[in-house]
C-alpha cells in the first residue's frame, strides 16, 4: 500500500510539474543587459568648437572644354 502511495505521489508531482514545461519551453527570452549612458555633467561649460583649417582658394583659371554630347542610356553620342 505504501509503494502505491509513493507510486502515485512521484506520477502526480511529474504530471503537475512535468505539465507546464513543453508550453515554457517554447518561448525562453534571453536576459537583456542595458547599459544606461554615461553621466553628463551640465554645470561645467562647453568648450568652444574647433576653427576649420582655411581652403585654398580655387584658381581662376577656366577648365579645359569637355567634348560635347549626350548620352542614350550608357552609350555616349556627341554631337
């Protein structure tokens, strides 16, 4: 009689807990770590953002002509 009643309370705890695993199992997300940002302080000022190097002025020179034409799809036909 007491083997029966182990018997029966091993199958129940199985069943009971065995029960809800094939659903749980389904879907596991997987653990998410956020790292906030670090801390900005507001109080200490901005420094001042840095001068462009100066360009070179282009020449006054005019460009040599390119060839005269259009193009038809890839190909180009001059004119």
């Amino acid at each position: 009689m007491r083997a029966n009643a182990v018997r029966f309370a091993a199958g129940a705890a199985l069943i009971a807990f065995g029960a809800a695993s094939p659903a749980c199992g389904q879907y596991f997300p997987p653990p998410l770590i956020i790292v906030p940002p670090p801390a900005q302080n507001y109080a200490t000022p901005r420094p001042p953002p840095k001068q462009s190097p100066e360009r070179p002025k282009p020449s006054d020179t005019v460009p040599p002509d390119r060839p005269r034409g259009h193009f038809q799809g890839r190909t180009f036909i001059p004119d």
